[in-house]
C-alpha cells in the first residue's frame, strides 16, 4: 500500500521559515516525481512545486519562486518543502503527491496523495 | 499560464441521476486533463487521467471526454458516495493548474 504521510505544520509568523517533510512507503521512491500541491482551507487545489526523480528538474508556481524549494532523500524516501519568507497567503494544508512517472513534464497525474498538513502564517 | 474554468460551480442531483461537469482550457491542451474527486476531510483522488483514462480502481460509472480546451466528466448514475468536490487539472503545461472545483450536492 502507497503512503506518503506529511508532517511539520504548524503556526508560523510571517517572515518566517518552515520546513515540511514527506515520508513515502510502499513504492520505489526514486522511481516517481513527486510534488506538493495546496489547499486554502475551503478553496480550490493549487500546485506549489515538483521534483523530478533525480532532482534534476524542479518547478515552482511564481507565486512561490525564490522562497520555497523543495527537494527529496531517495535513501531516506523522504520529500521536503523549505518555505522561507513565509506570507499570511501561504496559509494553506500541504499535500505531498506521487506523479505516476519519473520526470516532470506535460502528461503527469497525480496518483496518490498525502492527507496533508496545516500551515497557519499568522501574527 | 493555462487557466481551467468548470461548470457549474456546484450542482444538486439525486440519486441515480447522469451528472456531467465542464472545464474549458484558456488554450488548447490536447488531452492533457486530468480529473480529482475530493470528499469533505479527504484529500483528492484521481479519477480520470488524459482527458478519458479510468484510473485502476475507480468505477465505471465514471467516465471523461474532450480534447483541445473543452472537457466534460459524466457520471452515469450517481451514488451516495459521489456526494463530494470535482476537480479538473491540466497537465499540459507548468504550472499544472487546476479549475476552480464544482460542489455535488444531494438534492
């Protein structure tokens, strides 16, 4: 059975930094891009970030580029999403998701999902 | 950036009835649409992959369509457990965005 299992939510300030993690079982981790995908609690889904399986490739929605990265420990099995500069508008729960394919590119899906976590930036 | 826009926002069926939602590609994505179901506290599921593909283990009674920027997922006859939030997504191109959602309540 797939489970990715996020953690490292929590209440933040804004301008600060958050770290969150994604442990991943019953797949072969380095076999799969994976991305984190948020959800403003009562919202719509939006895609924050992905990484190809060798970390070769990363993208980012603008709305994130130059404060977040993301990255992955194949021999860990484990993603992660350094949030830094963090805004109120970042307030969202984080889905770690599994891409059915090794690379990023047009054609992905998203085949299972974490139960995410809750990032709460506020004063 | 691709923008993805369902109809309707939410829709009241009963029951056994043929539900069918829209999503409209800002530019053409050939078949790259993909469709999420989302019950309330859950995280989404895939149900439909490339516009028309029956991801494993999703029942047929789902079923998609469309191709260039129109899109359409149809339940045949829908069922307790399809109450919830429908997504479509293109995977055309980064960023990979979604439509805005449409609610399937009961009537």
């Amino acid at each position: 059975e797939v489970q990715l299992v996020e953690s490292g939510g929590g209440l933040v300030q804004p301008g600060r930094s958050l770290r969150l993690s994604c442990a991943v079982s019953g797949i072969i981790f380095e076999d799969y891009a994976m991305h984190w995908v948020r959800q403003v609690p009562g919202k719509g889904l939006e895609w924050v970030s992905g990484i190809s399986w060798n970390s070769g490739r990363k993208a980012y929605v603008d709305a994130v580029k130059g404060r977040f990265t993301i990255s992955r420990d194949n021999a860990e099995n484990s993603l992660y999403l350094d949030m830094n500069t963090l805004r109120v508008e970042d307030t969202a729960f984080y889905y770690c998701v599994k891409d059915f394919r090794t690379g990023l590119g047009g054609g992905l899906r998203f085949d299972h999902w974490g139960q995410g976590t809750l990032v709460t930036v506020s004063s | 950036d691709v923008q993805m826009t369902q109809s309707p926002s939410s829709l009241s069926a009963s029951v056994g009835d043929r539900v069918t939602v829209a999503c409209r590609a800002s530019q053409s994505v050939s078949t790259n649409v993909n469709w999420y179901q989302q019950r309330p506290g859950k995280a989404p599921k895939l149900l439909i992959y490339a516009a028309s593909g029956l991801q494993s283990g999703v029942p047929s009674r789902f079923s998609g369509s469309g191709s260039g920027t129109d899109f359409t997922l149809t339940i045949s006859s829908l069922q307790p457990e399809d109450f919830a939030t429908y997504y479509c997504q293109q995977s055309y191109d980064s960023p990979w965005t979604f439509g805005q959602g449409t609610k399937v309540e009961i009537k």
